[in-house]
C-alpha cells in the first residue's frame, strides 16, 4: 500500500510541474524566470521518477526490526 500511495504522489507531482511547464510566457514576469521554473521544473520531474523507481523497485519489504514481530 505505500508503494501505491508514494506512486499516486509522485505522479501528482510530475503533472504540477508539466502544467508550469505549459504556462505561457505571458504567466511569468520575464524570460529569465520561465527558464529557471522550466529548468526546476524538469529537474523535479527527473528526481521524482527515480525516487518513484526506487520506491516500486523495492516493494513493500521493509527490514524486519529484532524482538518485533509481525
């Protein structure tokens, strides 16, 4: 279930920074600052995917802690 919840997040946060993307110039207050969001933007959307890799990747095994049981 948590590899479930952290995909539907991660997949919530790839469309926000797809929509930045999209904004027109007109949105931002100059060309410096569309660059620099679609930049962030595309580097949040990178490093997102890989930790959503990571996370469906590994399942749901978590380490089992010594004297609890489950």
């Amino acid at each position: 279930m948590i590899p479930d919840i952290g995909v539907l997040i991660g997949a919530y946060i790839a469309l926000r920074c797809v929509e930045m993307l999209c904004k027109p110039e007109a949105a931002f207050s100059s060309k410096v600052a569309k660059s620099i969001t679609s930049i962030l933007a595309t580097l949040t959307i990178v490093v997102t995917a890989g930790i959503v890799y990571d996370l469906v990747s590994r399942g749901s095994n978590f380490p089992v802690v010594p004297g609890l049981s489950r």
